[in-house]
C-alpha cells in the first residue's frame, strides 16, 4: 500500500467506533470488555496509522526535531513506522511530582 492510498476517512471512522464502544462498556461498568477493547485498540493497525499521521503531520511540533534528531518523515517512512510501532509492555502508573511554589515577600 501506498500513503497517497490511504483511506484516512474509513480508518478515522474505524477508531472512533471502536473508541466509542470502550466508552460505552465503561458507562455499563463491563471491565472485562473494556480492556478486551483497549487490547484491540492497542493492536490495530488503523489506530497506528492515525497515531503516526496525528504526531507526524497534524501535530503543531511536526517540525521540532526528536531525541533522534530527526524533524520530519518521508510518507513511505511514516508508514513504515506505523508498521512497526508495537506496544509491548503494561502502562506505568502516573506519579504526581509536586511543585516548589515560591511565596512573594
């Protein structure tokens, strides 16, 4: 497949109903489902697809170069990535880190 081929309305659509049905099995307290659905949102290669494009041409920071030093993507090397992105391991919880408030005197 080609990016120009992409059919970025059927895949935008995909997504959101699958994240529409998460919601909806969280509104019914079915937690079994909803992480079924999230493992299945994770996995597919729509969402992939759509993270990619979000964070390499949608994103107002498309231009600022990464860690790796690279600022923009081919559209074949967009799609290669999307290919390749995998998320393997459980999601850390979220620390607070408080901040140091200086009073004025």
């Amino acid at each position: 497949m080609y990016p120009k081929d992409i059919p970025w309305k059927k895949i935008q659509r995909a997504v959101f109903r699958l994240q529409k049905r998460i919601y909806q099995a969280s509104k019914h307290g079915d937690v079994k489902c909803v992480h079924k659905l999230q493992k299945l949102l994770l996995n597919s290669q729509s969402a992939k697809l759509l993270a990619v494009r979000k964070v390499t041409q949608d994103n107002s920071g498309k231009l600022t170069a990464g860690i790796d030093g690279i600022k923009s993507l081919k559209p074949v090397e967009r799609l290669q990535l999307a290919q390749n992105l995998k998320i393997e391991s459980k999601a850390k919880p979220v620390t607070h880190i408080p901040q140091v408030v200086e009073e004025e005197h």
